[in-house]
C-alpha cells in the first residue's frame, strides 16, 4: 500500500487515502492489485474529474448520460472489483486488450495502452525511504 498510496500523492490524488483499500479489494477478488487503481487513471485522472457526488472514478456504469452512483470511494472501489469478476469472462481479466474491448468499445485500443502505461507507472513507482516504516532489530 505504501507504493501504491505514493503514486497516488504524486497525482494529488483523492484516492492516495484509499491505497490499503485497493489492495484489500484486489485481493478479495483476486485481481491485480494495480487494475483498479489504473482504471481509475485513464477514467477519471486519479479521480480528480468524475461525475459529481457520485463516487465513481472508474467510469463504472455510466452509459448515454446516466451516472451510476456510490456512496463512497470503497464502494464504488467493490462494486468494481465483483462487477468485473462476476460479469466479465475469466481471461479477460487477464488480458488487458480483452478487456478493453469489453470496458470500454468506444475507443478499447487507447483505453488498453493507457490502463497497461498506468499499471506499469504504478509498478515501477518509487517509494522514498521516509514514507517506510523504521524496522528494529
């Protein structure tokens, strides 16, 4: 989480609270644990433009206009996660251009590269030595 949460706060993210909670989710559903917070990038910059109120920076739902909802980050975060694995065909989940494709048909070519760009910034993010934790021994 402590990666995840300093990539976040290099975006100035709202979602670098929710790091731990992404994991959580991840590991729940059996996900990569860099998915949801790289849809998150390519769907709402890093939830810094979503729908208002609406807890949803993952683009999750929203078709022609209508807003799907939730009543938190968290939420949204798990309506996700089980969303893609109990809608979504198994290999899909782990083929991103497969995904695309299915996440979002309008331009799936450009969503896959920017969800991969982000899961690989995300992986290779630095962690600076203050944000660890000091180890005893």
């Amino acid at each position: 989480p402590i990666q995840l949460r300093s990539y976040l706060e290099s975006h100035n993210s709202p979602l670098a609270s929710q790091a731990e909670e992404f994991i959580t989710v991840a590991d729940k559903y059996g996900l990569d644990w860099r998915l949801l917070p790289a849809i998150s990038g390519v769907e709402s910059t890093f939830a810094k433009n979503y729908p208002s109120g609406s807890y949803n920076p993952f683009g999750w739902g929203i078709y022609g206009g209508r807003v799907l909802g939730f009543k938190s980050f968290a939420q949204a975060m798990e309506a996700v996660a089980q969303g893609l694995t109990q809608k979504y065909p198994k290999d899909a989940l782990y083929n991103l251009n497969r995904l695309g494709r299915i996440y979002n048909g309008v331009t799936p070519g450009s969503w896959t590269w920017k969800t991969q760009y982000f899961m690989t910034q995300i992986d290779t993010h630095p962690t600076s030595l203050a944000s660890l934790p000091i180890l005893m021994h």
